[in-house]
C-alpha cells in the first residue's frame, strides 16, 4: 500500500514546482535581456569613444604636435598622458567585453524529455535545480561584463573631459 502512495501524483506538489519553475524562467528572461543590454551598450560606447577620438585628433593641417595638442608645461603634459590613456585604456575595455566570449548557458535539456512523459514530477525538480545551476552562471556572466563596461564608460568619461579641455583651453 505504501508503494501506491508513492506513486501518486499530489498536485499540490505539481502545481508549486510549476509556479516555482515559472518564476524561475522568468528570472532567466530577465538576465538574459539585461546580458543583451549590455552587449547593444558596450557598442553604442565604443562607437562613441572611437568617434571622440576622432575629433580629437582630425582637422588640423599643421605640425605633429599641433594635430597632438599637447600642453607646453609640464602639469598639461601629465593630463594630457591621463587622458589618452584614459580614453585608450576605456576602448580596450570596451573591445575586451566586445571580443571576450563568455558562455551563456541554457536549462532546457533535450535528454529529459522522456522523463517528463514518466514523471512529471521528477522532471520539474530536475528542471527546477536546472535553473537554479544555470542563473548562478549566467549572473556571474552578466555582473563580470557590467563591472568591465562601467569601469571603461567612466575612463572614456574622465579622459575625454581631460582631453577636451586640453583642446579646448590649451595646457
């Protein structure tokens, strides 16, 4: 008798891995979509920063130094250093995050399926621990390119201020 109520399906059981297996893949799309956020943001700045440089640096037809604005003093010069490395510094960084392939994982297992004809049950607790696996993952993934973009949109924001100023006012 004990073996036949095991094999009986409780549906309250069902029905709380279903609505916990819900949430769950809702989670997933949320990463997810912000993991495609930062790939269209990492773009957008680096077009961005590739075209700052390029005002920077084009329109003069004069000497070396006059295309490279670079200041006379000595304090100018350490700024004006900052700031190309800064902006430098940012495009690596966006080109890291570009380049850098990280791996994105998903919970759908082509060789449950037949378990889910089996065993419902067993399948959404496999399921379940499936996602569980799979956002601790992909959110290291998301979180690791965020970190790296945030810190080169602040260097491309700090060397181009200082370049800029450096163009404009002259050192």
């Amino acid at each position: 008798m004990a073996g036949a109520d095991h094999n009986k399906i409780n549906p309250e059981i069902i029905r709380s891995l279903e609505l916990a297996l819900e949430e769950q893949r809702r989670d997933y799309d949320i990463v997810h979509s912000l993991h495609e956020a930062i790939k269209i943001k990492n773009v957008t700045f680096l077009a961005a920063a590739l075209g700052l440089l390029g005002y920077l640096y084009t329109g003069t037809n004069g000497k070396l130094k006059e295309k490279l604005f670079i200041p006379n003093q000595s304090y100018g010069v350490i700024f004006y250093v900052t700031g190309v490395f800064l902006l430098l510094g940012a495009i690596g960084g966006f080109m890291v995050v570009l380049i850098k392939n990280r791996a994105w994982h998903t919970a759908y297992d082509n060789d449950q399926e037949e378990d889910m004809l089996n065993d419902y049950e067993k399948y959404l607790r496999y399921m379940r621990k499936r996602y569980l696996k799979v956002s601790k993952i992909n959110v290291d993934c998301y979180e690791k390119r965020r970190y790296l973009l945030n810190n080169a949109f602040m260097a491309m924001i700090l060397g181009v201020t200082i370049l800029l100023l450096l163009k404009t006012f002259g050192g």
